[in-house]
C-alpha cells in the first residue's frame, strides 16, 4: 500500500512538476528587420540573460559543452562517483589541490538552488540535488537549464546572452571557434574573461585542448583551427547597441518571447533619425524641440521606421516620452474622414460647390485659421486648404455620431460621445496618437480596410472592418493629391516619374502640435512636430513646421526606396470621371465659360445641373432685358447667378457680378424649358430587358441647341453622352425610373422593367 502510494505520489508530482526556470526572469533581444541586434534588455535582477530553448542551441554548441564539461552526461545518473572519489581524495585526504568533479547536472543544482559548495555538507547537499533532478528532469531540461543559466563574466548568464554580447551574434549563428570559446569560460568566468588581454590567453589556452580533443571526434573539423589562431572582435556589455528605445519601450510589455524581430528597416531608420535631429536643430531658434515620425508600409503593415523623440536621453526636452504612442489634440487631421464619409454617402463629389460663409452652429460661430472665408469653393479645395466652415457642415449632414464610431472603429483611445465634444471634434478636439493616425490614413491606400499595424517583422496581417468604401478611399487619395507640397517641390521616383502624394497637416488649438501626414505608393508617413511641455508656440503650425519635415524625410525615403510610388488603382467601374463646370462643379451647360474633368462615384455623387451662367437677352435699343427674342433688335449675354449668401461676400471683397437690367414693361415670361426638351427613344417602357443579356441602350432624341444629355438612372447619375450618340448601361431586376437631362435644363422621363433571363 505505501509502495503504491509512493508511485503515485511520484508519478503525480513528475507529471506536474515546476519549470526548472520558473524563478528566473530573463532579458529580451530586439533585431532589426535584417536580424542585427537593436537592443538587449537586462532581467529584472539585472543580469544579461537570454532564455533560448535548446533545439534552437546548435548541437555543436551543445557538444562542446558536454566534451568539456561532462563528457559522460548522457551515461551518468547526475553524479561520476570515479570523478568524486579522486576529487574527495586529493582535496580532503591528500590535500594536495582541490579539484571539481561537478557534472553538468551538480552544476546546474548548484545553479538552480543558489548552494555552497566549497564545503563538504555543500558538497553533498549537491549531489542529492543533482539526483532530485535527474529522478523528475530529462536530460534535455537539465541541459537546457544549464545553458541558460551558466555564469559568463561581467553580469551575463547564459550561451544565448553571452553570444548576443561577447560576438554580437545570436547563438543560432555561432561558427565552431565561438561556440568552442563559450564552451570554456563558464569553469573559470572571472578568469576567462575574453575581453581582457590576460583573460583571453587563458581562455584560448583552454580552448586549444579543448578543439583537440574535438578532432578526435569529428576529424573533418581540422580546417577550423586556422580560425582560432585569429583573434576575432570580442565585445563587452557596454558596447550593446542602444537603438529604437521607444519602439522597444512600446512593444516590451506586450511581447513574451526573448527574441523580438521588428519589422524597422535599419538604413531607413537611421535616414530619418539623423533628418528629423538636423531639422529640429535648425529650428531651435523657433524653440522647437522635439518631432515623432512613423513609416508603415501599407501592404505589409509593418511599421518601417518609428522614432519617439529626436533624443531620448535628453531630460530638458522629456525625451523618454514616446511621441508616436501619446495622445495629443489632432487639429485638421482628421478632416478628410469627414470628406470620406460625405463621399460615400453620396453628399459630394471633388468639385461639389460648398460655401465658406459666416455660419451658425447653435450659439457657435466658427472662424477659419486665416479669420476669412472664401465663399463658393469646390470641396477638394475646401479640404486641402483646411476651410473649417465647409468641413463642419458636412460633419453636421454626414452626422457627428457616425465619424466618432467610425474613429472608434480604427482603435482611436479614449473617445468620448458625439455630445461631448460636438461641432469642434472635426476641427482638431479630438485627442490621437500618430500611430492611431498612421493606421486611419493607411486605410485609404486600403481601399477603406482597416488593418492591424505591427512592428513585428513576422505578425500576419488582421482585416478589423471597413470605415470607407474603396471608391470612397480611392476618390479621397485623389481629392488628397491636391494639396502641394510645403515648397510646391515635385518627388520624383527612380525612373523619373513624379510620385503622387496625397497629405493633409494640421496644427492644434493654442499652436502646441503641428502634423503632417500623407500616402504614396505603398507607405504612409506620419510626421508630429512640437514640445512635449504642451507649451504654446506660434511657430508649431503644420504646414510650416511638420510640413516642412514631411517634405524631407519624403524625398529620401522616395530616393533610398527602389519602387515606383504608383498611386491607387481603380477599385471598379463605379468610379468614372465625368466633365464639370468648373466654376461650380455642376454638369455643364453650354454656357460654362470652362470644363474641367473629376472623379465621379456611380449611383452615390450627387449630380445637378450649372446654373450660374445663364442667357438673357438684351433690347438692343432700350437695353432692358427682353421680352422674347427678335432677330436683329435683340443680343444674347451671360450673366453670373449666385445665391444671395455668397454673392454678399463677393461684395465684401470688392468683386461684383453685372446684374441683368430689368425686364420691359409688359413681358410676359414664358416658360421655354417644356419646348424641346429631350425624348427618350430607348429603353422602352413596354419592352422588358433582361440583364443577363447585352447592356442596355440609352437613346434620345434633343433640341438642335443642346450639346450633351445626362442620364440618371433611379436618380443616380449613370452616364453622359452627346445627342446621336447611344449610352450603354447594366441595370439590376425590377422597374427602373429613367430621366435625361439635356445641358439647358430640360429633361424628359420614362421607365423601363428588367428581368432574369
């Protein structure tokens, strides 16, 4: 019965034993995308010490530790009683020197449980819990334990630490001449020292027993002997590199391995490092002092080059704070998201006329940066050069509620409700970080996608929704292009070709953050530039300050990059482009004095005729307007049409329209819009299509004045063409409304049915 009850007891506690390293923290190693070393952590009792599991210690590593230290190890029961019995005797008996017999199992119980073992109760207390390890461990966790916790000099413990700091390389890239180097130093540490003149003597001497006793068994290894009689760069732990602090402050605590692989570029990120410092010290006249930039390749994700601070050891500016990662107010950064949403909600189109007025939000009325409004302006233009006015109007009509959850949405911390910050959130009260800003611009160049942004080099991407719709983000990255950069300079890429950038600065309330942030081809780039004292300066204004550093780092990232920064695709064919009026991006009518052409949204952009330019015809001798046309006695002359509101503030700026004269006594308007006005000849409304088959003619007969026709399908513009010229179109199942319109005005209407074949 105690037999039995013995076993299982034994058997219970082997099944559930404790990690033999459980008690023990370690360090962690951050690399570079290229796998060279950025940064070594120490554990939390200070030591350099890097757990690698053992199948990823190379087996020479392993064997040279066993030929020198324990070459029975996989014989032995923990303990070589032939080995402690010469040793008992020539220390205790004779006298004569003291002499180890530890094994590799005595080694690490010596380790592992912190004991004495100059005495001889140490000794045995060694031994029995050498055999307490072997009873409930496999060889392979003894091993593992010991390579991971050998004393190495200095404060390092372990092969994985000590190859990371005396080599500079990972253990797994050790050659046999290093690994025969570690394999030596941990019998006599503090005197094998490699780093010192005395102590790599002594090491090497060492060293050269030890590779001939591992020719014996491995003969094909004597070309190796050439280089141990070179003697190779040997590092000490002050030589650790230091590099991308914030980048490992920011990931160490979500990380559990020992081994981090980041996804920085090192080229990259030293480029930016050394231009982000050059410009700040230029600027510190103006007393700006710090900048945070982030690069994140958007077809990858991966963050490419991040830095928190121009110096992270400098107290004066706080240079430990991490730029990227903290919160601050996002000025206009967030306005085209706005722009976003009113696109998709089928608000406006790029060149749709808004009106920069005086405007009343409640009890508040707003002002631009400039203290001016601009009155009629297309909206691309409304949005690159940040009109406040036009940006919290269409905030209102594409509701507050659906921007904050569509910023919710992208992972942005620590937002309040639509309420609580009101009309303002769209002109920069909200509080992001140039990471969750990085992230929302990277969803454009995503077709609307949102995705998970790492700074690991091997985490998969995560798809986390939808905030736009791909012809939304497509027309926004164009609408974006606009805007010039900081010196009007063009970016060229390798084969001579401009590089399209769509970007947008801002400068928060009471001028404490400038950003600039901006898409080309693959990449995002995120640029904040201020003092991290949240003290106020009129000199942090986005185009100016980030704007300015934007364009530099631009140009050399597109210069070091080999690739061809293309702009967008087309997502599908519901994205067209179309000609506008220019004046007020309506369909033009045969007055507009110039066209221009933009990208259109099929079945979202809103579509209207111009009507600014409109005929009046004038009595050639009294020189009021006409009654009705009489050939030689009256003129046809265009005049300017503008709403009340905006023809106001032309006049505050001294520019005024002729006013058509008034009409002569006694007219009589006639409506002429019903006169000529367009027939629809196809599709009939008695003829049923079926959608399976070729795509639908539209055809219509027009009055000899007219030069185009437009055609709205259930109210959504579809197509444009000239009066003998057919439309072809694609229309889903059911009863369709069916209108042309003619560019003076006049439409016709009509349905027609399609079917499934």
């Amino acid at each position: 019965m105690v037999v039995c009850l013995f076993l299982i007891g034994f058997l219970g506690f082997k099944k559930n034993r404790p990690n033999l390293l459980k008690d023990y923290t370690f360090s962690k190693s951050f690399f570079f995308k290229d796998n060279t070393l950025a940064r070594f952590t120490t554990s939390y009792d200070d030591k350099y010490r890097l757990f690698i599991p053992l199948k990823e210690i190379p087996k020479e590593m392993q064997q040279a530790v066993i030929l020198y230290e324990d070459k029975y190890f996989y014989k032995h029961f923990g303990v070589n009683f032939i080995s402690v019995g010469r040793a008992f005797v020539e220390t205790y008996l004779k006298k004569s020197r003291r002499i180890g017999a530890s094994t590799i199992t005595m080694q690490t119980a010596r380790i592992l449980f912190n004991l004495d073992t100059k005495t001889l109760s140490g000794k045995i207390k060694q031994i029995l819990y050498a055999f307490y390890l072997e009873i409930f461990y496999s060889k392979e966790e003894i091993l593992e334990a010991y390579l991971n916790t050998a004393p190495y000099g200095y404060n390092i413990e372990g092969v994985g630490a000590a190859s990371l700091i005396y080599f500079h390389k990972r253990v797994q890239d050790l050659v046999l001449s290093e690994e025969l180097t570690l394999a030596v130093i941990p019998q006599n540490p503090n005197a094998r020292k490699p780093t010192t003149q005395t102590g790599y003597q002594k090491m090497a001497s060492v060293r050269q027993k030890l590779f001939e006793n591992w020719l014996k068994k491995h003969p094909q290894d004597k070309n190796q002997e050439t280089f141990l009689n070179i003697k190779t760069a040997i590092y000490t732990p002050s030589d650790l590199p230091f590099y991308i602090p914030h980048v490992v402050d920011f990931l160490n605590p979500s990380v559990y391995e020992t081994e981090i692989f980041t996804s920085i570029d090192p080229s990259m990120q030293k480029k930016i490092e050394k231009i982000t410092r050059n410009f700040i010290n230029k600027k510190s006249s103006l007393n700006l002092n710090n900048a945070a930039v982030l690069l994140v390749n958007t077809k990858t994700m991966q963050v490419e080059a991040a830095l928190g601070s121009v110096n992270f050891f400098d107290n004066a500016i706080l240079g430990q704070v991490n730029g990227f990662a903290s919160q601050r107010m996002s000025g206009s950064t967030l306005k085209p998201f706005i722009y976003g949403l009113a696109l998709d909600k089928g608000l406006i189109h790029p060149l749709t006329l808004l009106k920069d007025t005086p405007h009343y939000f409640g009890v508040y009325a707003p002002e631009n940066s400039d203290n001016q409004f601009l009155g009629p302006v297309l909206a691309k233009y409304a949005l690159i050069n940040s009109r406040n006015i036009p940006a919290m109007d269409l905030g209102v009509k594409v509701g507050l509620d659906n921007y904050i959850n569509l910023l919710k949405k992208a992972g942005v911390r620590n937002l309040k409700s639509a309420e609580h910050y009101g009309i303002s959130s769209v002109i920069g009260s909200i509080n992001i970080s140039l990471l969750e800003l990085v992230k929302l611009y990277s969803a454009i160049s995503n077709g609307g996608t949102l995705k998970n942004i790492s700074f690991l080099k091997e985490e998969p991407i995560k798809e986390e929704g939808e905030i736009l719709s791909k012809e939304a983000s497509f027309v926004l990255f164009d609408m974006l292009s606009y805007n010039p950069l900081f010196n009007n300079k063009k970016i060229y890429n390798y084969q001579g070709e401009q590089v399209k950038v769509a970007w947008k600065t801002g400068t928060s309330f009471a001028f404490k953050d400038a950003w600039a942030i901006g898409n080309f081809g693959d990449y995002v780039l995120g640029v904040w530039v201020g003092n991290f004292d949240g003290k106020s300066n009129n000199n942090i204004f986005g185009r100016v300050a980030a704007g300015e550093l934007f364009e530099n780092l631009l140009e050399v990232i597109v210069k070091e990059t080999k690739a061809d920064f293309k702009p967008p695709i087309y997502p599908n064919k519901n994205v067209v482009k179309t000609t506008f009026c220019a004046i007020d991006g309506g369909l033009p009518n045969k007055y507009c004095p110039s066209l221009t052409e933009d990208y259109f949204i099929l079945g979202k952009s809103p579509i209207k005729m111009s009507n600014i330019f409109r005929p009046v015809l004038i009595n050639k001798k009294t020189g009021l307007r006409a009654c009705f046309e009489e050939e030689g006695k009256t003129y046809s002359r265009i005049y300017e049409f503008w709403p009340s509101d905006l023809e106001a503030l032309f006049n505050q700026a001294k520019i005024y329209h002729l006013k058509p004269p008034v009409y002569e006594e006694g007219c009589e308007i006639k409506d002429t819009k019903k006169d000529n006005k367009p027939e629809i000849l196809t599709p009939k409304p008695d003829i049923t299509y079926y959608s399976s088959s070729e795509d639908i003619a539209l055809r219509a007969s027009a009055g000899a004045d007219a030069s185009n026709l437009y055609w709205f399908v259930d109210d959504s513009f579809v197509c444009s063409s000239k009066p003998k010229e057919p439309c072809f179109i694609s229309a889903e199942p059911g009863k369709h409304k069916l209108v042309v319109l003619d560019d003076l005005d006049r439409y016709g209407i009509s349905s027609f049915n399609v079917s499934v074949k």
